[in-house]
C-alpha cells in the first residue's frame, strides 16, 4: 500500500508522465464515472477483491491513468461520496468480508478531491458475493481461475510471517525484561526444570527462536525490544482504554512492547477495577475476580498468537463499567466462526508463533484455550465470552456478571460426586439460569454441537447427573432443572421460577446476535424469558444503538443498522 506523501509524490510528476507509469502491483489509478455513481461503487468492489487476492494495495479514484499533464488528469471525486457508505456497500458484496480504508487528498487550494482506497491483505481467496473474482498480477487484475487458486492455497501454507528471519545481531533486538516475564510464566505453568535452567540464548535455540543465529518474527515479537519491535514489527500494538461511555475514556495506554510484557501491562490494569468475591467454605476463603485470570489471559494470548501481522491495527482491550471488550486485527480463517469456535479443531494464522508460545508453556496449541476461557466463567455461574466479526477484526466480550454462589456449589457437588460436568453441560446449565426450558434444538445452539450430540448431552444430565428433568415425548421433549438442581442453586433461584437476565446482560445478548442476524418478536422471548410487550420496549431502548424495526404484526422483524 501507498501513504498520501508517496501518491503526492507521484502527482507532482504527473505533468511529465502519465500515471499509468507509476502503477504496479499494490498500486493503480482509476478515473470516476460521473455519470454513474453505481458503477463507480461496482469498480471499488471489483479492486477491493483484486487487491485483496494479490497481497494488499491502493487504487486511487479520480486521475485519469493514460492522460499527461496534472490538470488535465485529475478529475477528481464529488464532494458528497461518503466514506462510511462505501465500506458498507464493499462489506457487504465481499466474501469473506473485506473493509478497506480511505483518505482523501484535496488539490487545488481544496476544490478536487481525490480518494484513495487502501485494501489490507488477509487470508484470500476474496470474491463479490456473486462469485466473481480477480486477482492483482503486476499492474493487471486478472480473472482468479481455478489454477491461480491452486497455486495460491499450495503456497500459503508455506507463508507464515511470523517464521520470517531477521538478519541482525539478536543481541542488540533482545529485551532482558521480556525474557524474565517469560520464565515468570514458565515457572508458573510449572515447565520443564531442565529448560528453566537454560540461558537465555540456549533456551531460545532450543524451542526454535534462533535460527542459524537469527531471530525471527515470532521471537522479536516474543524478547524484543519495543523500539526494534516498532522499527521491524510496526503493526504490533496495543492499547488499553478505561471507557466512561462508548466514546469517551478516562484513561489510555499504548505500546509496542513484547507479548510477555503487554500481557503484563494490560492485566495489571484490568486488576486495577476487578471486584473480587470472597466465598467463605471451611477454613479455606477463596477469592473470585469479576473477570477471571485465566479467562482474560487466554483470551489476550490468542489475540496477539493468532492476530494477522500483516495488517495495520491494534490490539485494543477497552474496559466498560458493564463489560470488556478486546479486538485484534484478522478474520477467522480456517472455517472457524463465532457459532463453532468451542470446538472446531485449531486453525493458526501464525504457526511459528504459536509454536514458541505452546513450547513456552504460554498457551495449549490442542484449541484449549478458548474451551479455558468458556469454562473459567462457566464455573462461576457468569455468562459466557461473546465472539464477533467486526469487519478485518475479531472481537470478544465478557459482560461483567457477579459470582453464582451457587452455581459454584453445584459445580464442586458434581465433581465430588464422582461426575465432573464439562464446558457443553455448563452451558446448558447456564441458559437454564436465565430460561425456564430447553430442547435439544437450542442445546445444540448453545454448546456449539450438532442435535444428535445435544441428545446425548441432556439424556447424561438427566439419567446420570439428575439436573435436569424431562418433559413430553418425542419431537415435543424439552428439559427443566431438577429439584436437586434448584436445591443446589436456593441460594440464587427458587424451584417454581428462575430469575431473569439482567437487563443490561439482556441488552448485550440480544445487541450482539442482531449484528448477526435479524430476530423476530417470538425468538427474543425464548431468548430472555420476556412477554411480548417487554420485548417491545427492550427494543424500544435499542433504538439509539442502530436497531430498526421493520414490518407489522406477525411479520415485525428486527435489525441492526449501525448507519441509521
């Protein structure tokens, strides 16, 4: 990709060149039809995916690239094409989704305009949602057939940034801080004695971060210096922000330090406003945080393991009175999605980086981290992280809920019992919490598994584990909580009905699933538990989030729309 003072550069030399001189693989030139508003949107479509198939570039709309002489080749762009309107149209004609950004650039004392369209590189192939597609081969974009296609998926899997070497003196890159974080965590995790022992250099050579003398990626970002990680790794960033509202924020930091370090940074902030719970249990008076260690350290960790380095962007970890929220630059890759990240097998975008983090004992490369941070919340009766694709970002929730004192028991009384209940169970537990029923339809839903397995999941946690009880037959079926369940929550529930949601727990759910999908009156009501006019007035309160609501009677329906 370009920056503005390279694509002025390039148009102060245009009164002796013609700007297709200067195009190349991640740069072209496009004239505006403005004749035809729609075609011009259909051209930043079609150079999106090409782009984005050859690794990335700029195409910049408004100069003519066969014309000479600077006032005769800019044409420019009207004044009243919006930027937030086309990242939408592109958004939602890409597949999977692509949001390139844009700058302008104004000439002539202000009275041109000439746009420019940054297309980040991903994880291709990209295609309109029709099926179209082409990809960027020197200054051509051409038809991406089923060979080039090919050719692209046998070598991507030889592409990792991240095992690129870096041919300097490690030495001057290495970070004896980092280094240190990195044995705290090891000892902690309890690693190999023998590796502890190592010196820093053998350790490194031993896992493979020093190869034939040379750092890589992966180990810079790992024992880096910040200033030799900002020079060499510029799009590794993080940032923290202390919110007061969705726009405004009390306190901030950013950095470009190692993982270890960052890591470091961003918890000790997080501790800083994390209520912690004492539940007293004998002689022993365990203490419970709102956001469980283990839940936002995984969570951290897979941020910057599986982030795309390739693109621009910063881990962003924002903490609202009511929720965190942490972001990382990259798409799910690999056929993992919101709906089936519990369990899908691992995928790794940065394979060398994952790999020393696994032999570091950082994280578990058999996809339990994410199982981890499900089940560290589970157990304390909280709801559930909340995964999203936001764009070229992946975005995770955690809504702040107190400790379930008697959730917790539950969970020790099984495991005491002889019948320690998993992550899938949890969950059905936990929709249970805050709904007086469940099938297997949305046992399946909500464990992320397929009906048949959901089956077999409520028949054990009513034959074997008697939490449940069944009611009707067949097609018709659905489960309650037993009575020994309801004994076990007392402190918390009463047999004939179960508390609600909170309301604003209810207003994140609910929030986050319209973003996916649109949702009816009816399925909000199995969602929360709420009568038909409590919905209407829930949704009522959604308004000034972006959320429509479209038809009557039977047929309303109701959307996000973020534009609105």
């Amino acid at each position: 990709m370009k920056s503005k003072s390279e694509i002025m550069d390039i148009i102060s030399k245009l009164d002796h060149h013609v700007a297709d001189d200067f195009e190349e693989q991640d740069l072209d030139f496009k004239q505006w039809n403005h004749r035809s508003r729609e075609d011009n949107v259909k051209t930043m479509i079609s150079y999106a995916v090409c782009m984005a198939n050859g690794g990335g570039g700029s195409v910049v709309f408004g100069v003519a690239d066969k014309v000479q002489g600077i006032n005769q080749a800019i044409k420019g762009v009207p004044f009243d094409i919006g930027i937030p309107e086309l990242q939408k149209r592109i958004y939602e004609k890409t597949d999977p989704h692509l949001t390139p950004s844009f700058d302008d650039i104004f000439l002539n004392n202000g009275s041109v305009r000439i746009l420019i369209m940054n297309v980040f590189p991903g994880m291709p192939p990209y295609t309109t949602t029709d099926g179209a597609a082409t990809i960027r081969q020197g200054k051509d974009c051409l038809p991406f057939t089923g060979t080039l296609r090919r050719q692209m998926i046998d070598t991507s899997g030889q592409v990792d940034f991240t095992s690129e070497v870096i041919y300097e003196d490690w030495r001057t890159l290495f970070s004896h801080s980092a280094m240190e974080r990195i044995r705290e965590f090891m000892s902690r995790e309890r690693a190999d004695h023998n590796l502890l022992a190592l010196s820093d250099e053998d350790l490194l050579k031993s896992i493979g971060g020093i190869k034939n003398g040379y750092f890589t990626n992966a180990t810079l970002l790992l024992v880096g210096k910040p200033d030799a990680i900002e020079r060499l790794i510029p799009q590794h960033k993080w940032s923290f922000r202390k919110m007061l509202s969705d726009t405004d924020y009390s306190n901030r930091d950013d950095g470009t330090h190692a993982i270890p370090v960052a890591l470091y940074e961003l918890e000790r902030y997080i501790s800083v406003d994390n209520p912690m719970v004492t539940l007293e249990s004998g002689l022993v008076h365990p203490e419970f945080s709102t956001y469980p260690t283990i839940a936002l350290r995984e969570a951290l960790l897979n941020a910057f393991g599986h982030r795309d380095y390739r693109m621009s962007g910063t881990i962003m970890l924002k903490q609202f009175r009511d929720k965190l929220v942490l972001t990382n630059p990259g798409q799910f890759i690999g056929g993992i999605t919101p709906h089936n990240i519990l369990h899908h097998p691992p995928v790794a975008r940065n394979n060398h980086l994952m790999d020393l983090l696994d032999r570091l004992k950082l994280v578990n490369r058999s996809n339990l981290g994410v199982s981890r941070i499900f089940r560290s919340l589970l157990v304390e009766g909280k709801e559930p992280p909340i995964y999203r694709e936001v764009g070229s970002n992946i975005e995770l929730t955690f809504i702040s809920s107190p400790l379930n004192k008697g959730f917790k028991n539950l969970v020790k009384q099984m495991v005491d019992e002889g019948n320690p209940i998993d992550v899938d169970h949890l969950l059905i537990l936990q929709y249970l919490m805050r709904h007086e029923q469940v099938d297997s339809v949305i046992a399946a839903e909500v464990s992320q598994r397929s009906i048949q397995q959901a089956r077999e999941l409520l028949s054990k946690m009513f034959n074997d584990f008697i939490l449940l009880e069944s009611v009707g037959r067949g097609k018709g079926r659905y489960y309650t909580l037993s009575r020994k369940a309801y004994e076990l929550l007392k402190e918390n529930m009463k047999y004939e009905r179960q508390q609600s949601l909170d309301k604003e727990a209810v207003k994140i759910r609910v929030l986050s699933i319209l973003k996916e999908r649109t949702l009816t009156n009816k399925e909000i009501r199995q969602l929360t538990g709420m009568n038909s006019k409590q919905v209407q007035r829930l949704i009522k309160e959604l308004e000034p989030d972006g959320v429509e609501v479209k038809g009557r009677g039977a047929g309303t329906k109701y959307l996000y729309n973020p534009s609105k």
